[in-house]
C-alpha cells in the first residue's frame, strides 16, 4: 500500500493492519482528496490481491481523522502497536470511544454498517 501511495503521489508514513481493519498514516498533497487516496489504496490493493488469487474485498466505507504534525510520531507507536492495543480492547469498542472522547457526532446506523 506504500508503493501504490508512492505511485499516486502521497506519501504513507506507516500502515499496520490487523485481522479486521487497517490503519494509515498519510502525507496527502493540499491538491488530494482524502477520498481519492482511500479509492487508489483501496482499489489498487483489491486489484493485486485479486490477481495474486486472494478472495477478498474491503468495506464500503472508512473513518478519517487529521492529526496535528506534533503527533506523528505517537500516530505512528499507535499504528505499530495495534495488536497490543486490541488485546485489550476491541476495534469497534475504541472506535467508538475515540468519538465520545472528542465529541465527535455520528449516527450509529452508518458506523460499522
């Protein structure tokens, strides 16, 4: 997935997946949109799976947040770390906890399908 961002002219500091997710942290140009890059990375990744033989499919849609630059690298630890961090606690559990820690609005009916 870094080379395809490479390819597409964004950068991906650092990607880390677990069984039922993936977490990214991208340097997009000012001129990108966040969805176009989801849709190179997403798309891209489905087409080589699919031509190395690999059933697979991503979901429909995603989350995004921005982080200020003095984060990166707590960004990164996090990102590297997942595993340790969903021992404890699940996906959907931190997910949503990080939108009631920051007062983020959202409806259930579009979270996790």
């Amino acid at each position: 997935m870094a080379e395809i961002a490479k390819k597409q002219g964004f950068e991906a500091a650092v990607i880390g997946g677990v069984r039922d997710h993936v977490h990214a942290l991208l340097f997009l140009p000012p001129i990108m949109p966040l969805a176009k890059a989801v849709q190179y990375l997403k798309g891209s990744s489905s087409k080589w799976l699919h031509e190395d033989g690999v059933n697979f499919s991503w979901q429909e849609g995603y989350g995004a947040f921005s982080v200020s630059a003095s984060q990166t690298e707590s960004v990164v630890r996090y990102i590297k770390n997942q595993a340790a961090h969903y021992a404890k606690k699940s996906f959907a559990e931190e997910f949503l906890d990080f939108f009631r820690k920051y007062n983020v609005p959202y409806d259930p009916k579009y979270v996790f399908g």
